[in-house]
C-alpha cells in the first residue's frame, strides 16, 4: 500500500436500506428467514421462552407479537396494546427492545403483568395502564404516558379484544365479553379502534388478531365485522393471515371426538383458525 493509500479517508459507512417502519435491511433480505411473510401460518406450539406463559384463557401465543413487532416497528419504537391481557405484548417488547403502553381493564391482571416485567423498565419504557381502551379518558391518558416518553404517537397498534361472549373474562359491563349482543360488542371494538387511529403515527400499522364464534346454529364472522369497523375509523387493509390455534388451548382431550360428532350431525365445521390481520393508518 502506497503512503498516500494510507492516509486516504475512508468511504464513510452506508447507513442500512431499511423500510421506514421496520429494522429489515432490505440489501440483505435473504438472511430474514425468521420473518415471515407468507399468510398462512401453522405453529406447531406456543413459544415458552422468555417469560411466555400460557396462563390466561384467551392470550395469543408470542410468536404473533414476534413477527409484528419485526414487520411492523424499528428498535425503541412504542406499541399500543389496548386489551393487554396477560401481558404477552409487553414481554415481547421487553426482550425486543420495544416501548410499549398496555391498557388492562381488570387491577389485578395489570398487577400481575406488572410482575412479569423487569423494574427497571416498569414506568420507564413499559407502562401498564388500568382503565377502559374504549374511553375518551384512557386515550387522553395514554397521550400524557406518550408524552412522558418524549413521543407524540405510538408506531404499532396491537388488538387482541375478546372475540366477544366465547370466554367471560369479568363481570365488569365495560368488558367487551359482557356485550349483550354481537351489535354492541362491534361498536365497543369500533371505540377502541378509534382511539387507536387517533393515537398511531400516519403511516404505520396495526395488527388485529381475532376468530370467529359459532351459536344458536349459526356462524358469526367476527374477524371480518371487526376489519369492516377498522375500514370505518379510516384504516385501510394490508393483509389477512389465517393461523391455526393448535398448541394455544389448555388441551382438548377426549372432547375433540365429541365435537367431531357434533360437527357431523349439526352440519358444521370445528374451528382450527384464527386471523391475523394488518392495517395501515394512511398518511
């Protein structure tokens, strides 16, 4: 090398060719085999690892989080999860190094997340919120916790309500499970989905995971009236994904033959389905 190769300035580093929503080099897209981008998805089992439990009826398993966090949002970016849970989408975005704003309806179930959660990053860069997601008080709430972080919007929407009366979480009446008919639970979702446009940044997404009910000899397309309420508060739709709920029950058993000779003689099919589907706040 020559004296003046030596003393040449070096070409300074390009920064990464990554889609403004997300951390995906796009120069290096076949190393992001971990990322799915097929809409159909069989997972064999729930992830149990850091901190994922399957201790709540009607949590979704972690992967779903995984992979919209992944799609969806960039390193310290803040997601919105407006019915919480059991907190699945708080420790995902503790170990991806997310922000995230929780809404809880039932104290003690905030209580319990809280637990789950490392103290250091409680109040700092996780906030669990108990309140109702489909009050104008808890939106304004959740704009003073974003401006605590420094932030005006939040970057993803994740939406996992009740999938209506299937399984009564509270006896609360503001409990989306309470609604006392499919009419009133839609327009429970509608204000919470409201809300949340409202509070997401322009151009970003949000995740809806829902599925079906059956009664009274009828199926009710939950998934679809949901996505036709968040057409109406102004999402447009970017995708469908069904998956499959095997490896997110509490174990069948012997039932599985009866409800086989169920669907026999009622005429039906057993739901094995759910949906995942993704949304996007114009702008």
């Amino acid at each position: 090398m020559s004296e003046n190769e030596k003393h040449q300035p070096e070409e300074p580093a390009q920064p990464p060719n990554t889609p403004p929503y997300s951390d995906v080099d796009l120069d290096r897209w076949r190393e992001y085999e971990h990322v799915w981008t097929d809409s159909l998805w069989l997972i064999d089992s729930r992830d149990s690892s850091a901190g994922h439990e399957l201790d709540y009826h009607g949590n979704f398993v972690p992967q779903i989080a995984t992979q919209m966090f992944l799609r969806y949002t960039k390193e310290n970016d803040i997601v919105l999860d407006p019915f919480l849970g059991s907190g699945t989408s708080a420790i995902e975005a503790q170990r991806q190094e997310r922000r995230l704003i929780g809404i809880e309806l039932k104290p003690a179930l905030v209580e319990e997340v809280r637990a789950k959660i490392s103290p250091e990053l409680l109040d700092d860069r996780i906030h669990l919120l108990q309140g109702d997601a489909t009050s104008a008080e808890t939106a304004e709430r959740v704009r003073e916790t974003m401006a605590s972080m420094g932030a005006e919007h939040v970057q993803l929407l994740m939406l996992h309500p009740p999938y209506h009366d299937i399984i009564r979480f509270s006896e609360d009446p503001d409990d989306l499970s309470n609604a006392e008919d499919v009419d009133r639970f839609l327009a429970m979702f509608e204000a919470a989905a409201r809300h949340g446009f409202a509070l997401l940044e322009p151009g970003r997404f949000a995740a809806l995971v829902i599925g079906d009910k059956y009664g009274q000899g009828e199926l009710t397309p939950l998934g679809f009236y949901c996505m036709d309420r968040m057409q109406r508060v102004g999402f447009r739709t970017k995708a469908i994904i069904v998956k499959n709920i095997e490896g997110n029950e509490r174990g069948k058993g012997r039932s599985s033959n009866l409800w086989r000779y169920r669907a026999l003689r009622g005429g039906f099919y057993i739901f094995k389905h759910e949906y995942v589907m993704v949304f996007r706040k114009p702008g």
